[in-house]
C-alpha cells in the first residue's frame, strides 16, 4: 500500500488525512489519485467501504482556486443519504483549507436554505441529479466553470432513471472538464453515455475476480411464497445475525414484514420513500448505532446507505433487475470481513438467480433452512462455548450461589433446576418456530405444467 506522503498532496490534506487517523491509501486510492492529477477521465470501479469518495475527492480539492468564488467542482450522487455522506468527507478533508465551501443539495431539503447558499458561491456543489437540474433551470446554479465533474454510482443513478438529467447538466458545463466515473457495474448503457462525455478515459478496478464470492457466502433457498416468513426467522436465528439489512421490492411489503417481526420480539424497523424524511432519518441512525439490529427496505431507500460492520444481507424478494443483486449483496462482507447474503426464490427465480450467478461470476449455492431441531443444536453450541470460554472459580461464583437461593425453589427437584435455566434459555433464543413447517419449491402452475 502507498503512504500517502507519496502521492504529491498539499500539507492542508495530508493534516486532515493524519486527523482522520489514515498514513495508507487504499488500493482504488493509490490508483485513482495519480491518475487524476495528470487530468485524464477515469472509470473506477471498487468495492463499497473501500476508500473511492477520497480517492476522487482528495485530487478535485486541489483542483480548487479558493479566490474564485465559482462552483468549481460538481458531484453526481443518486440519493440524498449518498450526497450527505459525500460531502461529510469533503468537509473532513478541507478542514485545513476554510476558505473552500462545500454545499450539499437534495430534495427533500428547504429549497430557500439552498437557494441563499447558493447566493454565496460554493467551491464544490455535491447533489442528486434532479435537484442540481432544478437550480439549472432556476438559474441559481452555474457550471461554466466547473474544472471536474465526479458521477458516484453511475450505474445506480442510470437505474433511477436519471440519464437525460445527468445529459443536460453534463451539457450545462465546460467540454475541457475533466470526467470522472466510479460505478459498481460496466452496463452497455452506462459506456454508451460515457463514450460521449469522457475524453479517452482510463478503467482502474480493484474488483478481482470472484472477489465478492470469497468475502460473502452467499445462499439461495428455494420455497413457497408462503414460507418467507417462517424461513427469515429461522435463518436470523440459526446464523445469530446482529446487523441484517432486508430487502422487499414494494414499500408495502416492506411495512408488513418490518411489523410482523417487530411483533415476534426483533429489533426492526422500516424505511421506504414514502416515509417523512426526518423519521428515516431517525431510523437510519438507530440502525447506525446498532439499537436497531434488522432494517427492512426498498431499493430507492437504501441507495447510499453505508453501515459498517453489517452481518447480512437478505432478499426477501428477489431483484428485479439483475444488477440490484449486486447492489445489495455489496453492503456486506466489505474490506475483507465476511458476511452473508441469503435470498429467497419462488417457482421460475430459480433460472433468473442461475442467470444473475452467471452473469456475474458469483458463487450463489442452493442452502437449506434450518429445522427447529437445527436452531437447538446451535444454540446448545454456542451455550457450551461461553461455558468453556468462561474462566470461573469458587469465589466468583459465590454471589450467583447466594442469587440462587433466593429463587425459592422448594419442592423442586434440584436436578431439574439446570435443565429448566435451560428451557427458559432456548425458549427465549429460539422465537416462535413452526415446528410442523416443510419447506419445499412452489409447485409449478396448472399452465406452467402444460407448457
């Protein structure tokens, strides 16, 4: 890995990065960042929690004529919890360099506060297509002289619908800009549109080869739609999942599932496009915080999220589109830590995740779901192991000996109390199984079997 004393960078940055507590560039660090300072266009194309916002964001500051009070560099993001993100690591960055202003723009945001800050010029415009095109349109927003232009997740924005949005605003700055480009997916329609606006751009990549494979076990569990339920419950239990991002494909879906399992003891919550910002805000941050452990969510809404640590990932409803499979898998298993990603197929999904495998190089293996004998075997495992982790002795044990006695157990045989703690232990590990459940493929239709 490249220090970062060697990549030719102003004292201003490297005080900030050395207050960030980083000295080693990340791999799409050490590439992009050479890269981009000689002026060339790049596609870039990492891992998500793998450094790319410092690694366009660290070049295009030092781009930046302080004196100037123009918008100098612009950032493309496809939601507003993206644009946030981006424009905290801008601001951790130019914490040495004040002069430099920083403006987030979003929807869902008072469109007056914008409109007075962009009466003060800003130095780096960070925002959702939509809203940056609604400034272009209101004249409040200039871009004749923008020096880089940074599309972050292109491909996700391009998904959103968002591409003669992104053609206007590319059109509305300078054709000497420099262009850059970091997305997860090289789609045919992406390249189309950066053929036409990136001059000769060079591809980095630090994305191996079955890369996401080895860090993230990924399942797929063939059954009946009716038998999501009981088979989420099961795996949440039987892989003792802390953090679980899950996903549904409609905001409505999305409730029900959020307070069903509310209902049966889980910590969850909901979070969809059709929610008050300011409780998806509240919701995002108790997930954050980890005093929500399950997050439910439609595609739109988790664009952008970014949590570390995150245990799983689970499609409760299979994407509709191939490339959102990688979008979602994505979140977990980052900078080599393992995770999972654990999807749910009814019927024919079963050919469209072989396809998404394919297409993708990925290793999807067809799992099974735990039998409740299965979650009680595991829980006895990992009973037994704190047990043997434990180091006890007599004397530290006396305070719980004396606790014991004044459960007044009388006229209970005392070998029965250990295996009814242990009763009440699994009874409350292991929640509200349906022991009788078979889980078995949907049977094809009378027509599907026709044809």
């Amino acid at each position: 890995m490249t220090n970062f004393k060697e990549l030719n960078l102003s004292n201003e940055i490297l005080q900030a990065l050395d207050e960030m507590e980083f000295s080693l560039a990340s791999p799409i660090q050490s590439k992009a960042i050479p890269i981009l300072q000689t002026g060339k266009d790049i596609i870039g194309q990492a891992e998500t929690g793998t450094g790319k916002t410092a690694a366009f964001a660290i070049p295009s500051i030092q781009l930046i004529d302080p004196s100037s009070l123009s918008t100098q560099i612009l950032v493309l993001c496809p939601t507003r919890e993206l644009v946030i993100q981006v424009a905290g690591e801008f601001t951790k960055l130019t914490k040495f360099i004040p002069e430099i202003k920083i403006l987030p723009i979003y929807g869902g945001q008072n469109i007056s506060i914008q409109l007075k800050a962009l009466k003060g010029q800003a130095h780096v415009v960070i925002g959702t297509a939509g809203r940056i095109l609604d400034h272009l349109r209101r004249n409040t927003l200039k871009l004749d002289k923008v020096k880089m232009v940074i599309l972050d997740e292109a491909d996700q924005m391009l998904d959103m619908g968002f591409r003669e949005d992104i053609e206007v605003i590319l059109e509305a700055t300078p054709k000497n800009r420099q262009t850059v480009m970091f997305t997860a997916t090289l789609a045919k329609d992406l390249m189309r549109l950066m053929e036409q606006h990136q001059k000769s751009p060079e591809h980095i990549s630090t994305m191996s080869s079955n890369q996401q494979s080895r860090q993230i076990k990924q399942f797929y569990y063939n059954i009946k739609g009716s038998q999501k339920h009981e088979a989420l419950k099961r795996l949440l239990q039987f892989h003792q999942i802390k953090s679980a991002l899950i996903f549904c494909n409609t905001k409505v879906k999305v409730d029900e599932l959020a307070k069903d399992l509310v209902q049966e003891n889980f910590s969850t919550a909901a979070i969809h496009g059709d929610m008050d910002q300011r409780k998806r805000d509240k919701v995002m941050e108790e997930f954050k915080d980890g005093s929500v452990e399950i997050l439910v969510a439609t595609d739109v809404a988790a664009r952008g999220i970014d949590v570390d640590n995150l245990s799983a990932v689970i499609n409760y409803d299979l994407p509709r589109f191939d490339q959102d499979y990688v979008h979602r898998i994505g979140r977990t298993g980052r900078a080599g830590k393992e995770g999972f990603a654990l999807t749910f197929i009814v019927g024919k999904e079963l050919d469209h995740i072989q396809r998404i495998a394919r297409k993708n190089n990925l290793d999807i293996q067809a799992g099974t779901v735990p039998s409740a004998k299965d979650l009680e075997v595991k829980q006895i495992e990992t009973i037994r192991d704190s047990v043997h982790k434990v180091n006890f002795d007599e004397k530290s044990l006396a305070k719980y000996k004396q606790l014991l006695s004044q459960l007044d157990l009388e006229g209970k045989d005392p070998e029965l109390v250990p295996l009814i703690l242990l009763k009440l232990v699994l009874d409350d590990k292991i929640k509200n199984v349906e022991d009788r459940v078979e889980f078995k493929p949907e049977e094809p239709s009378s027509r599907e079997r026709v044809s």
